[in-house]
C-alpha cells in the first residue's frame, strides 16, 4: 500500500480574514511576464512534448511521476494507480480516470485522506491524481496576457492524455471528478472540451464562478498563494467575458451528452462540531451550487444532483460523495458499476 503523504496544511480562512486579506493588496506578491530568454526556452520545451522525467514506484500498482509540462513551464508530480490487472493483460488498453485535488492541497490527497486506492482494486481503470499548482484551480492563467502563463488545463486535459496512452497504455475513454477547486476543474473540463469526457462528477466545487460572492471567494484562494487574484482570469468587471469562458454555470449547455454528478452540503447546521470553518464555507457554496443545477435544467441537460443537509467542506463528505457517484463515473468509463 502506498505512504499516505502528509503535507503541512493550510486551511482555508473564513470568509471575513480572506477579504481583509484582499483588502491588502501591496502586500501580495505579484505575478510577471517572463522575459525574451525565459519565453525562448518555453518555445523550445513546447517543442519537445511533455516528459516523464522522474518514476517512482510506491507500491505494485501505484507510481508517482514527474512531468516536464512545457503548458506549465515546470516539472509537476502526477501520481498513477494502475488497474490490479495491468501487468497480467498486456495486451488491453485502459480508461482513465482523473481525480483532482482542492485548493492549497496537493496530488497526494486523494490517497492521502480516502480508501480510493481500495475501492478502485477491482475497477478496470487508470486513475490519476495531477498536480493542480498550490491553488488548486486546474486552469489557464491569464496573467495579464502573458504568453508564458501556466496552463495547468493544457497539462491535465491533453498532454497527460498523450502521456498516458504512450506509456501505460490508456485509450480515448475519460472520466473527471474532484473536490472543492477541482469539482470546478471536472466541470470545467467537461463543458470546455465537450466529448471529451464521458462523465463529471463535483464535490463541493465552485461551479458558478461568477455568481454572489463566488469571485471574491477564487480571488481569495489565488491570494492566500501569494498571487496578485487579477493573474487568473483578470478582474470579475473588466475580463467579464473571459470569466464567463471558464465558467461551468455559463457553459452548461455544453454539458449535454456528458454523465453528471453534482453534490454539495448546507453546511450550517452540521453533525461536523469539529470543523466549523468547513461547515461555514460548505455553505458559502450552497447557493450557487444549486443555480449550477438550474443552467443546467435550463439547458436541458441531466444531471445525478444530490444536496443534503449539513455537512462540511472536508473529506469525510466528499469520500462518501465519491462512492455514491460511481455508478455515474463508471457509465462514463464504459466500466460496470459493480465490478465483475
């Protein structure tokens, strides 16, 4: 069984500390455009593809990488787990299922704080948990019109694919889910490339980024790394449209065709007394959760949908939220929803 690798955790401040912190705007870092050299070299990499430069085996079926992305422009940990019969059929091909890590966490996490790699033993399916950068937003960065920003959707949604399918033979059948910053990425993917993935599924995430007070949330993220909140996709007023591009709340109409699972809590009350930051921002996302639902209604598309009462923005919802949404997934991967 693999190490469940800890991490230093930061949590996520309330919703009043993260707008003073926005309010503090000289004392983020910023975010600047490389130079002519810098960008040269960017050049050169993009030319070259993506790299496996890095393997490193945890167990029999789990191994981490390290993937030169020339979209990123540096080296990211991506960890694999192979199907239990990988070795023993090496003439079969595999769907893949990507699972993405929340906001300041990073790709241990899934098998860090979940039994996935269990519940996944006797599932037919490549699974893989990508770096998403400390924010966790699986996305491309505007970065004041950069050319070298960081492109972490890139990463994910194409040169991973190619990766994959060359390495450790997996074929053209995807499936995408996540928790919190990567329930936005599932969504996100999924109305931005559609046919791409068979199914998406989001715990927790942030699905209409635009919605009341949901930019202050995304910016607050982006700052609590240090980052100027304007790099990601510019100001919510003045790039409107470039938001709205990578909103999945406006781009449901391009959901139609894909499987979909959307869960969120209340949060407030909760059974979780422990965790009361987590119940309050659960909350936090409660409403614009359930307008997702309604573009999605609206546009005619269907959608496995589950809000319950209660809860928290934290793992023990979201493992059981994963395994509810299986059925979904496993459609979505051409796999049975019990295994054979």
């Amino acid at each position: 069984m693999p190490q469940k690798h800890r991490r230093p955790r930061k949590k996520l401040a309330a919703l009043a500390a993260v707008t003073a912190l926005l309010a503090t705007g000289g004392a983020l870092g910023t975010t600047t455009a490389l130079g002519a050299p810098a960008a040269s070299q960017a050049a050169a990499n993009a030319a070259e593809g993506p790299r496996v430069v890095g393997e490193k085996w945890l167990d029999s079926r789990t191994v981490d990488l390290t993937v030169d992305s020339p979209a990123v422009g540096r080296q990211l940990p991506v960890r694999v787990i192979l199907p239990t019969r990988f070795k023993e059929r090496p003439d079969r091909t595999w769907p893949v299922l990507y699972l993405l890590q929340g906001a300041h966490d990073d790709y241990t996490s899934w098998t860090r704080e979940t039994d996935v790699e269990e519940f996944l033993a006797d599932k037919d399916v490549i699974t893989v948990i990508p770096a998403s950068g400390p924010t966790g937003i699986p996305t491309d960065w505007w970065n004041h019109g950069s050319p070298t920003a960081p492109d972490y959707e890139t990463f994910q949604v194409e040169e991973l694919t190619s990766l994959l399918r060359d390495t450790y033979r997996a074929n053209g059948t995807r499936a995408v889910a996540g928790v919190s910053t990567g329930g936005y990425g599932a969504m996100a993917f999924a109305a931005r490339h559609p046919g791409t993935f068979g199914a998406a599924a989001s715990y927790s995430g942030v699905l209409d980024t635009t919605a009341l007070g949901m930019p202050t949330v995304m910016n607050a993220i982006v700052a609590r790394e240090l980052q100027l909140p304007s790099a990601l996709w510019g100001s919510p007023f003045l790039h409107r449209e470039n938001w709205n591009r990578h909103n999945p709340a406006a781009l449901a109409e391009q959901l139609a065709g894909t499987r979909l699972y959307v869960s969120q809590g209340s949060g407030i009350p909760s059974s979780d007394f422990g965790n009361l930051e987590g119940a309050v921002l659960e909350g936090t996302l409660w409403g614009q959760a359930r307008g997702f639902a309604r573009q999605l209604d609206r546009a005619g598309v269907p959608a496995t949908v589950h809000f319950y009462r209660g809860g928290s923005h934290a793992w023990p919802s979201w493992q059981q939220e994963f395994k509810a949404s299986w059925p979904t997934l496993a459609a979505g991967l051409g796999l049975p929803a019990t295994a054979p």
